[in-house]
C-alpha cells in the first residue's frame, strides 16, 4: 500500500497526531511527560515550528502547528526519533515506540479552521472513559440517547479538564503561564486584551461540556483529511500531481528572507530610517520587522531577537502577537504589511 503523500507547505497549519504501538503507553510517569516538553522546546528552535496547542495523553499525543520553513516530514522524523530512543533506553527495550507514521491533517495556510481543531485538541482529556465521556458515551450524547449531563457531571469533567498538566489548555484559560516555546497568536482572535481573550476561550472550550461535545468537522480531522477552504483544496489538488512537489516544489512557495532585509524594507514603508524608531517600545515598525521575521525568516525568536539589538524572545513573542492583533483592526497597518511584502517580494 502506497504511503499517502505529505505536502510540506512553508507556513502551512496542520493538527499532528502520533500513537503508541499497538495502542500501547508511550508516557509512564511525569518524567517523560516531562521531556517530551522539554523536546518540544528544542524541536521550536532547530526546525523553527511554531507549536500552537498541544496535548499529551498516555498512548498518543496531538499538536497544532505552523511551518514556516516547511518543513514537518523532517521535524517530526526528528522529534518521534529522538522520544522512541531515549525511551526504549530508559526502559532497556526494543522496537518501534509509534504506530507506523505520524499522521498530519492540512489546516491550510489561512488559519480559518485552526481555532476549531485546537477545541478539539484541548478536549482530548475529557474523552477519556475515566472522565465518563468515551467513544460509546460521546457518541450516545451527541445524539441524544443519553439526558443532558447533570451540573455534578458537568463540575467533574470541568475539573478534569483544568487539572490535566499536559495540555496546552491551562495557558490558553490563563490557568498558569505559557511556556516560552508555546504560541498563543490564535488567542488574538478572542479578544483585544490578553485577560478578555483567555476569558472568552475559557468559554467557548468550558461551553462544549455544558452544552455536549458537539464537532460536525471531527470525522474529517479522524479521516486525515484537509481542513480549508474550497479555492486551497483546489489548488493543493492541482500541486500534489506529483510526488515531487513535497520535496521540492512546495518549498518554493515562500523564500526565507534575512532580518536586516525586513528592516530595509520596513524603513521604506514607514519613510524613516530604521534606527530612528528601531529601539521605540511598541513601535508600529518595529513591530512589523518582528512579525515579518517570525514568518519569513526561519528564526526561532531568540535568534531574532538577538538580530533585532538583544531583544529577550518574550519580548519577540509579545510583539509579534501584538502587532497581529492590531493588523486586524486598523487598515493602515495592514496596507503597510501588504507593502513590505511587496517591496520584499513576497
């Protein structure tokens, strides 16, 4: 049986998933737990993936991710690797850890189905048959076979899903802070401030259990198929002709560009030179230099903000988010994004 095609898309979003062999237990105990999340931190900087939610359950794991430099095929070769080693030596076995490959459903590059799948991510917890939902209790639920849930029902699945620590849900509800290496950029689509955005999450994610899990889109995601809108289907049918396009001719799409190049080009759109507003804190230019280097360079934020003057990567990463909030609410900014693209030919 051919194996399916994996398009490697620069910038592409995609909901990953990798399962223990045989269904079996590929985290133990806290510690591997533990440093899986410490490979994921490391996994960010070498192949500049941008994690976007997560969830670690004791057979498999899930991701949200977007690739900048895409690149996934080889990131996720690196990171399952690196896991199945330590951990056949940690407990002197043999033998495939994961399931065949890792599977990986193609969000697109909009971004217009991300928020949805990261629901669904962040809900895996409470699909447990531990937390009385599992597949033949959530099936009966959604269709109606079972009574509503009861308010101590509901509490109990609510503090299951707040207590389970490996999850990127508690950053998103505000519930404790974000690790450096996990981006929270699709929480700017729930608010202006960051408290009103982790409120309204919390709302929406805490909604599904009051209301019934309820995800007419999950049999595609379980399927392995894309996620997007009718014109990038077509055109990802149009490119995957051949087997090629997902080692060369997909890589092509978007060029990486060097930070000192954004800087020119942000300089010229914003008719001052770049030193003149380089080091003004919340500076729109500024800003936007960030932003297009986390997109289109390939560095990892601590890379680009030691060639931004030593900025700390926190503070890369509160910009950026920034700067992509407020793009989405004053047309100015977005014209100048636009025209910076252009002068960079992007």
């Amino acid at each position: 049986m051919a194996r399916p095609l994996r398009l490697n898309l620069p910038d592409g979003w995609y909901h990953v998933t990798a399962r223990g062999n045989e269904r079996r237990a590929i985290f133990l105990d806290a510690r591997e737990y533990r440093h899986f999340l410490d490979l994921l931190r490391e996994w960010t900087e070498r192949y500049q993936v941008v994690v976007a939610a997560f969830v670690l359950m004791p057979n498999h794991y899930h991701l949200v991710v977007r690739t900048p430099a895409g690149n996934l095929s080889a990131a996720m070769q690196w990171l399952n690797v690196s896991y199945g080693v330590w951990f056949n030596r940690r407990h002197q076995r043999a033998g495939h850890l994961f399931q065949g490959r890792f599977g990986s459903v193609l969000l697109g590059q909009e971004g217009a189905w991300v928020l949805a799948v990261c629901d669904y991510v962040h809900l895996n917890p409470v699909r447990l048959q531990a937390a009385g939902l599992g597949k033949a209790a959530r099936q009966a639920e959604q269709q109606g076979w079972l009574p509503a849930p009861r308010p101590a029902e509901i509490a109990r699945r609510l503090q299951f899903l707040r207590r389970w620590r490996w999850s990127s849900y508690r950053a998103y509800a505000g519930y404790e802070p974000a690790a450096p290496w996990l981006s929270l950029e699709l929480l700017g689509r729930m608010g202006q401030g960051a408290l009103e955005a982790e409120a309204r999450y919390r709302q929406r994610l805490e909604g599904h259990l009051r209301q019934g899990i309820k995800e007419p889109w999950r049999a595609r995601v379980e399927a392995g198929l894309a996620l997007s809108s009718a014109e990038f289907l077509g055109r990802l049918r149009a490119a995957a002709q051949g087997r090629s396009v997902e080692e060369t001719g997909v890589r092509q799409l978007r060029r990486a560009v060097g930070i000192n190049e954004i800087q020119v080009a942000v300089a010229k759109v914003k008719g001052l030179a770049w030193e003149a507003f380089a080091n003004r804190h919340r500076d729109w230019g500024r800003d936007l230099a960030l932003a297009l280097a986390r997109r289109y360079s390939g560095m990892s934020l601590r890379q680009i903000g030691e060639a931004a003057g030593g900025l700390h990567y926190a503070a890369v990463s509160d910009a950026v988010r920034r700067l992509e909030r407020r793009r989405e609410h004053d047309p100015e900014l977005e014209r100048a994004w636009q025209r910076t693209t252009q002068f960079l030919n992007l």
